[in-house]
C-alpha cells in the first residue's frame, strides 16, 4: 500500500466527493475508484456506503481508516519536516486558525517576525468563528488554534497565550465620549452592539454586567469584531470589546475606547490544539515565539 493511497481515501472522506478528490489528487475519478476498491480487497470489507449517491458517507471500518491515514500521514509529514530541518533554516508548513480579534489584531507583529526570520515556511492562517477552531483543532485539519478564553475540553490542551483588557467603547459624537472614565451602571439602556451570543467574549461580558445589575437594550448581535467597531463607529450604539483590537481606530479617532470606574476587567486568549499532537519544527517555533518562552506549561 502506498502514501499516495491514502492520501486519496483521506482527502475523499474529507471532501466527500470523488471528483474533488480526483482534482486534490491530480487523478481521474475513475483511480480514486480504484483506489478505493483496492484497499476494500486489502482489508476484506466495504470502506463506503454503496447505497448513498450524491455524497461519499464511510462504513464504520471506512472510518476506522480514515482516523489511521491522517494519523500516519501527519507522522510522515512531521518526519519529512524533521529531516529537511537540518540546516540553518525550518522548511514545511504551518496551519493555524484564529478567531477574529486575536488573528486581525493580536497575531501580525509575531506573523511578520516569523515569516522574516523563516521564509521556507509556508504560513497559512485562517480567521474564523470560535466553534470552528475547536472543530479544526479536534480534526487535526490545523496544526493549532487560537482563541479567547478558551475552555477545557477532552482531547484538547490549552496553552495561555495574552490577557487582553475589556474596553468601553463608542463614537466620538456619544455623549459618555468626553468623559475619562464610565460606569457600568452607565451603560444601562443604551443601544448595544453585542457578539453573538454563543461566542465566548459575549458570555464573559454578560456575566460582567450580571455582576453589576446592568441590563442591556442589545441594538445588534454579530459573529465578528469588525462589524462591530463599524457599527460603533457609525453611531448605531456602543460596545465592549478588547483594547488591543480597538488601537487603529483610536489612534485615528473614529472610536474613543475608556476604561470603567469599576476596575479593569480582562479575557484571556490561549492556543489550543489536540491532545497528544507532535508538533513540527516550523509549529513548535511558532508557538515558541508567541509564548516567549520555550518551557511554558500546558494549563
């Protein structure tokens, strides 16, 4: 049996197509046929679901299969990676996975370092929803992700990455822009522009305002920052969010961002991947640099 095998009945059970696979793999439907029909002789069972025709659903040994070819070809990946590392600079690739704020806004200055001190490596970052992070992680379809205050969940593991300050924020033009500090209690009936509300940032700033007896009037709820901080800046209402998300537009001033009386309230972003995972050289290095530390602990 060989790599490339496998490569076909992986990339088939993640695509679900005979076609895409075909195309991923540079080959005809009618190999990945093939392929699939000789590794069904290999092992003396079905690998798919003959009944099904419009997508590829796998067998339960088709399954079993599918779990081993990403492991194995992951190993052989890493073991390339590893050996055409020997010289002075890392080779391979590197996948990551962000959740808006952190990716835009957090990730740049680490991204930029690497990339100038790593050319070889190619870098591939994704922005998406938080759910969608952990999927990719638990599917091993990222090398790691990195989200806001990331939860403890089985089969992953979670390394703290930055603790980043909540913000009052709002148009220049609102009345509470003048002041140097709000209240919580200030935000009471105001029109708000909130996250949506199974992301993890709007869980954390509803618990906030739980604590301080405030109720909000939600204006708006969206998956992103940055449709946000627009709303905010057009004036529809104010928000919550992360300081270091908001520094372009304060420095231009098209949003005035202010601390609370109450105290300084944080979230906490971390970097999570699968349980167990073997990194590469080019992942490891990157993780290095965004901990600043290569002996940190896993929470």
């Amino acid at each position: 049996m060989h790599l490339e095998t496998l490569k076909t009945f992986r990339d088939l059970a993640e695509s679900g197509s005979f076609s895409r696979a075909a195309a991923m793999n540079l080959v005809t439907q009618s190999a990945v046929s093939q392929q699939v029909r000789a590794l069904e002789t290999r092992f003396g069972q079905p690998l798919i679901e003959r009944r099904y025709r419009k997508a590829v659903v796998l067998t339960a040994a088709g399954e079993q299969l599918y779990l081993a070819s990403k492991e194995i070809l992951e190993r052989f990946t890493l073991l390339e990676s590893e050996l055409s590392s020997g010289g002075d600079h890392l080779t391979g690739s590197l996948r990551i996975a962000s959740v808006y704020s952190v990716g835009l806004h957090e990730l740049p200055p680490y991204l930029k370092s690497y990339i100038e001190a790593n050319p070889k490596v190619n870098v591939r970052l994704e922005y998406s929803r938080t759910d969608k992070v952990y999927e990719a992680c638990l599917d091993n379809s990222i090398d790691f992700g990195i989200v806001a205050l990331p939860l403890r969940k089985a089969h992953l593991e979670v390394i703290p990455f930055r603790r980043e300050q909540l913000m009052f924020v709002c148009s220049p033009d609102h009345t509470l822009a003048h002041r140097r500090r709000v209240s919580m209690k200030s935000l009471a009936g105001e029109p708000f522009i909130a996250f949506e509300r199974d992301i993890p940032t709007r869980k954390t700033i509803d618990r906030l305002l739980r604590e301080h007896k405030v109720a909000l009037t939600i204006a708006m709820e969206f998956d992103n920052i940055e449709t946000i901080k627009r709303c905010v800046e057009a004036g529809i209402g104010v928000s919550i969010l992360p300081a270091g998300s908001l520094a372009s537009e304060v420095r231009s001033r098209s949003l005035v961002a202010l601390h609370f009386t109450e105290g300084r309230f944080y979230r906490e972003t971390g970097i999570i991947h699968r349980r167990g995972k073997s990194f590469s050289p080019a992942a490891r290095a990157f993780i290095d640099l965004l901990v600043g530390n290569a002996g940190v602990q896993k929470a």
